[in-house]
C-alpha cells in the first residue's frame, strides 16, 4: 500500500515552544490582527509576562490553565495553544525506583 500527500495534507511544523514554563500561545485567526494587539495591549496592562514572536503569534507566560481558559473566552477569535511544562525530561525517569531495604 503507498500513501500520497499532497502538500496540502501535510501539516504545516509546529513552532517550538518554551520547556520549562507554561505559557499560551495566541495567534490571529484570519483578518483578527488588530485583536492580537489589542489583546497584547491588554495583557501588558495587566503585567503579564509576554514575548511576541517572528511568526505573528504571541506568548504569555507562567499562568494556570484556568487563567489560560479564561483568556481564550475574552479573545474567541484567536487559535489558542496552552503547553505545559513536562515533569520528567529524561526519557529514564530515574526516581521510580524504590529504595527499601
């Protein structure tokens, strides 16, 4: 059996996200720039932590995924994407071993 993609169904590379903070990551839908900014203006108000990014996205840092929720209520016309950090970076996770005698 073979496969054809067409480079139409061949999803676009996800940006890489920062590992050792939770942040949210709000792009424009189309035609909903002038809401990333006034979003962005927003947000800065109100001290959060952010980081504009090359591709038109914007990121917030360090915040719960309610306040994440919450966000993405206020602004429905942004694509939302909320990461966490992982709790276990190595691939061995080493500390579930027991160490009873």
């Amino acid at each position: 059996m073979y496969d054809c993609f067409y480079p139409d169904d061949i999803p676009a590379p996800r940006t890489r996200l920062p590992d050792l903070r939770r942040c949210l990551q709000l792009r424009p839908a189309a035609g909903a720039d002038a809401v990333l900014r006034e979003a962005e203006r927003q947000l800065r108000a109100l001290g959060f932590a952010l980081e504009p990014r090359g591709d038109g996205s914007l990121l917030v840092f360090d915040l719960s995924v309610l306040t994440a929720l919450a966000l993405q209520q206020r602004w429905p016309t942004l694509i939302a994407r909320f990461e966490t950090p992982a709790l276990c970076r190595n691939l061995r996770c080493d500390h579930t071993t027991s160490s009873t005698n």
